[in-house]
C-alpha cells in the first residue's frame, strides 16, 4: 500500500493593498509532475483559481487569466510554496 503526504495550506498575503487569504493545495498532473492549485477571493468575493507549476528555478503560474495583483505576487507565492514544502519534508 503506497501513501501519499497530502499538502495543504493557507496563508496570508498583501495584494493590491488588502490583506488576501490564499489557498494552495498539492497535487499531481497527468505525467506525474507536481502542480499547486491556488484559490483566492477578489474585493467582490469572486473566487479565483490558477495553478502553479515549477519551472526552472521557481513556481510560476501556469495560466495567464488572473489579475495583475496576483501576478505582481507571484514571487511571495513561490517563495510560500518552497517554505511549505521545506517544512513538509
């Protein structure tokens, strides 16, 4: 029997000058790479989703469609990214 650590974790981040809740899961894609999908709600509580993959160095996202906010971010998400994963290990 083979068991798999899930990693699941919440944290909060100032973007676009409010502080955000984001959401970010761990999982696998279909060729076996590592993906994290992320959630967080804008000012009017709509819920945004992206994923974020490692590239290279670091965790970029993967689809272009988010706000600029949290594209601005995407350093402080993959610098959250790799301290969860350090600590998980």
């Amino acid at each position: 029997m083979l068991f798999v650590k899930n990693v699941q974790f919440t944290r909060l981040v100032k973007a676009d000058g409010s502080l955000r809740e984001f959401n970010f899961r761990k999982h696998t894609d279909s060729q076996g790479g590592i993906l994290f999908s992320v959630d967080v709600c804008d000012l009017r509580n709509n819920r945004i989703a992206f994923k974020m993959q490692h590239k290279e160095t670091a965790w970029k996202i993967v689809q272009s469609l988010v706000p600029e906010w949290v594209t601005k971010n995407e350093h402080i998400l993959n610098q959250l990214i790799e301290e969860e994963l350090k600590n998980a290990s």
